[in-house]
C-alpha cells in the first residue's frame, strides 16, 4: 500500500495533519495503538481545550482548526472560546471529548474514505530507511503484517515512538520529567453549593480566580481547598503529592472533570523494580505488547522499563486509580457539593504529560518563549504559560504576552529527509514543553505542519530541502489574523 504520508498517532497533532493532507486530496494512513481516535484528549479525558489566545488577547488558530471548533460549537460539544476563570491565561476552550469521534465520523469518514486509511489498534514492528529516506514499515493489524510505504513519514505519538526502532536523537530525564494525572468525571455534583463556598473562602483557592467569571460564562473552574490538600493530599503509601484539588465543570452541568490525582514517572518505575516478582506473576508483564521483557532469570532494569513505555502506562494506571478511589472518598466526604455525587468515568488512559522530547536541529528555550525570539523558519504560535507539574506544586511563568515563535527546525533531524516530527514531543527544553504541549497549540503544529506537507508534496521536496521563504509564506497565510 503506497501512501503520500505516513502518520504514527492519531491524537490532538496528528488528527488535524491527516485532515489537512486529505482536504488537499493526498492519502494518508493513519497508524494508531488504541481503538479509540483523539489522543489525550479522549483516551485521557483532558479537559478544558486551552490555549487559544496569547496572554494579551490575540486568538491563535489555523482556518481547519476553526472548521473543527465552529463545528462543535454548532453541534452543542463546545461552549468555544470563554475568559479563563483561573485568570492563569487568556481563555479557556471547553470541549467534549467526543467531539473528535463525531467530526471523524462525519468528515473523515463520510468525505474522504477513499484516500484515508485507519490502522487503529495497531502498531509499527519494524521501519526500512535506506539513504537517510524512510520507505516503509511494517506493521501488525488484525493480527496480519502489512507493509505500508510513504512519500513522508510524521512521528505525531507524543513519545517519540519511531526511536524505539531508528535513529534519532532524544532526551528522557526522569528526574524532570512532570506529573501524569488520572482524570476522572463526576456526576450529579451541586454546582452552586460550591460557589458558594469559594466566596467565602477565597483565601483557600488560586489567587488570581475570578468568582465573576464562573458566574457568568455558568463555568466551573477550581483550583484550591488548599487547606483539606495539606491535610488528605500528600500519602506517601499512594505516591501522591498534591497541594490542591483542581477540577473543572463539563459543558452540560452537574459533572467536573477532576484533575487531581498526581503520579511521577520515576515513583512507577521505582514501583515496578521493587515489586518485579508479584507483578510478573500477575501477568502485568505479558500483557505489554511493545518489547520483550527479561525472562524471569534476568532482573529487570531501569532501562528495560524505560523501553517499555507500555509497562509504565499500565502500571502508572493501576497505582493512579488507587489514588482516584481515595480522592473522591475525601471529596465526597468533605468538599460541600458533592455529597450526592457519583464517579461517572474514569479515563481509560492514565494522562502522561511529558516522556521522550527530540532533540532536533533547533531546540526551544525558556528563554525563547518569554522573548518571543523571532525566527526564519517559524510555523507556529505557542501561548500557554509556562506550567510544570513537579513534586508538591505546579510551576508557573508567564511567555511573551503577544506568543511565542515554533520554529519548523524543532520539529526535524538531520539524518532523515522524509520524516517529520509533530505535537508535544517537538525539540525544546523543559519550561518550552511545559507550554508548547497545550491542546490549541498540537492542534495548530497539526494544521500548519499538513500544510507544509501538502506543499513539499505538491513541490516534490523532501523536508530538509524545504525553501524557508515558503515556510515564510504558509506562517504568514495561517496565521494572518494575528501577525
Ligand atoms: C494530565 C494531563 C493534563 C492536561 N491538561 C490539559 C488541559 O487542561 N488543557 C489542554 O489544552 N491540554 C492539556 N494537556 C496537554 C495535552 O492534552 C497534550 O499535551 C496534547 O493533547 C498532546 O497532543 P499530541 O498530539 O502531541 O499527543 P496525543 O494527544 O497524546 O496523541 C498521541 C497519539 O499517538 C498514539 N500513540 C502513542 N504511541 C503510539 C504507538 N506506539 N503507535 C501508534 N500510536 C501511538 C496515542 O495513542 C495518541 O492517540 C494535558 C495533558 C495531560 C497528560
């Protein structure tokens, strides 16, 4: 099967790739290791969509991320753009994670079936490159191998999938690494016992909330019981560290989305070393597709692990939904409003915010994002402040208030021509992670990157021959209303 591109992931970044290559008319195949379409957003239930508007106001979005939103917005899955109540940024984009599966349905599959393919459920076992050109892989689908060759090839995982089989630079510091959270939703929750409380409280909530706001825009955000946190929020026999509750309301009322629950990546590793043995008996082990462990004879290492990035998921799951049970036990107990409530959902997918991050011909800087270092090649606009989730607090520094420049060299590698990287594990240092891996970012990188590729594909240029007054021309065209 010969395709014009290639993309590994389906999530915010490589959805909005696909939809502008197969809008241009060129075939795309998608591979994607979970059932399920839409990344973080769906699997891992991430909620509110954020990042949208720069600090001061301006609205950062591609013309196909747009067709996506109004679409929504039309069909009752959005609330679009509201102020944030947090006041941490400019705005906040509520929308339902199904919103990916019904505009799939209704665009990619109903317009376009003929030059889009879905591998879902499926994964890559091996990549064929010769000369610095990728040419194919082969994957397992349905328990068949198919061979899928590819004028270009897009890495959109998140976690830099195709290093686990070429070449590429990456870095992978566990000990920076942020926090991976189980977020889960809630029913039948009284919106308005917990207003309430929050005025009379304000000292126990984020500085910077604006009751005035949630009133208004009937949006929940929360950030605070800073108090009932200390006391509940830090259990050592869980491997939580939090200093707040952090939830946020869904579009129809009665459910919050609770952000609260807080694993590291190291306290998941450190877990799997010291219980090697009962979980190997459990079968957590077998059921980890990706890469064949050390049989039992061989003790397993750090670097096994780190290899295995599945393990981690599965294993990170398991320790975050103890802390899931206990949080809500303590919610319900004791934060006035949710006495009546029910768990509703809790994400299939544990929500890893940052593994491995390329190292590519450029590397974003904090001190680039707080600048606005200005570029030749740049494609993007990043917004979000800087926002680490690290051991007991949450990091934050303001970027330039008008956003930041992406430069089309954090997303490529010398070695290989036809390969391209996209979504939140382009080049950059910890602090430009922290920002650049909101959703309205990866959604603009997918958008403006497909339009890259329609070009290089129409031009018959691999990447690393790319003219930059081109890169100069797609910038200025996308985002016009704003530079
Ligand atoms: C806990 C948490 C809270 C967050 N909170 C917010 C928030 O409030 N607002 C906001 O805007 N953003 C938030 N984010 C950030 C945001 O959701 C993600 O960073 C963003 O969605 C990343 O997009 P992506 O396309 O790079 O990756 P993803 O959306 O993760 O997509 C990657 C896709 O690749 C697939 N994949 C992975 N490995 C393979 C493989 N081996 N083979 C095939 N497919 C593979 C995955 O299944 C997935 O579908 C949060 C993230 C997390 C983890």
């Amino acid at each position: 099967m010969l395709f014009d591109v290639v993309i590994v992931g389906f999530g915010t970044s490589g959805f909005f790739l696909a939809f502008e290559l197969i809008k241009a008319g060129f075939k795309v195949a998608v591979i994607e290791k979970e059932n399920a379409i839409g990344g973080a957003l769906v699997n891992s239930l991430i909620f509110p969509t954020a990042g949208f508007h720069t600090l001061s106001g301006k609205l950062v979005i591609t013309d196909s991320v747009k067709e996506f939103l109004d679409f929504c917005i039309k069909n009752g899955l959005s609330k679009g753009h509201i102020k944030d109540p947090l006041n941490f940024s400019y705005s906040i984009t509520p929308i339902n994670p199904i919103a990916y599966n019904v505009f799939f349905i209704h665009y990619f599959f109903d317009n376009f079936k003929n030059n889009f393919v879905l591998f879902n459920n499926s994964r890559i076992e091996n990549i064929y490159e010769k000369n610095g050109i990728i040419r194919y892989v082969i994957i397992k689908y349905n328990n068949t191998r198919v061979k899928i060759k590819g004028k270009f090839f897009v890495d959109a995982s998140g976690i830099l999938e195709l290093s686990n089989y070429i070449d590429i630079g990456y870095r992978l510091d566990i000990d920076s690494l942020q926090a991976a959270t189980l977020i889960f939703k809630v029913a039948n929750v009284n919106f308005y016992k917990i207003i309430d409380y929050i005025k009379q409280n304000k000292q126990d909530f984020y500085d910077k909330t604006d009751i005035s706001l949630i009133v208004n825009n009937s949006f929940l955000s929360v950030s605070g019981y800073f108090e009932l946190a200390s006391k509940y929020l830090f259990n050592k026999e869980l491997f939580l560290s939090r200093d707040r509750f952090l939830f946020f309301g869904d579009i129809s009322k009665n459910y919050v989305y609770v952000n609260t629950s807080r694993i590291f990546i190291k306290d998941i590793i450190n877990f799997i070393l010291n219980n090697n043995n009962d979980l190997k008996k459990k079968g957590f082990f077998k059921k980890c597709s990706t890469f064949i462990l050390p049989s039992n004879e061989k003790n397993i290492t750090i670097n096994d692990i780190l290899r295995n990035y599945d393990l981690i998921e599965r294993i990170g799951y398991y320790l975050a939904f103890k802390q899931v049970n206990y949080i809500y036990r303590v919610m319900k107990k004791f934060i006035n409003g949710f006495g009546n409530s029910y768990i509703d959902m809790v994400a299939i997918k544990l929500g890893i915010r940052q593994y491995k991050i390329l190292k590519g011909l450029y590397q974003l800087t904090m001190e680039d994002v707080i600048s606005a270092k200005d570029f030749d090649d740049k494609i993007a606009v990043g917004t979000w402040p800087i926002d680490i989730h690290i051991k007991d607090k949450i990091v934050e520094k303001k970027v330039n208030e008008n956003g930041y420049f992406i430069p089309f060299r954090t997303l490529i590698t010398s070695n290989y021509r036809n390969l391209i990287f996209n979504g939140k594990h382009i080049s950059s240092d910890d602090y430009a992670f922290s920002s650049l891996r909101i959703q309205a970012t990866c959604m603009n990188l997918g958008s403006v990157v497909g339009k890259i590729l329609v070009n290089l594909l129409k031009n018959k240029t691999f990447i690393l021959d790319i003219d930059f007054s081109l890169i100069k021309k797609i910038f200025k065209n996308t985002f016009l209303t704003i530079y």
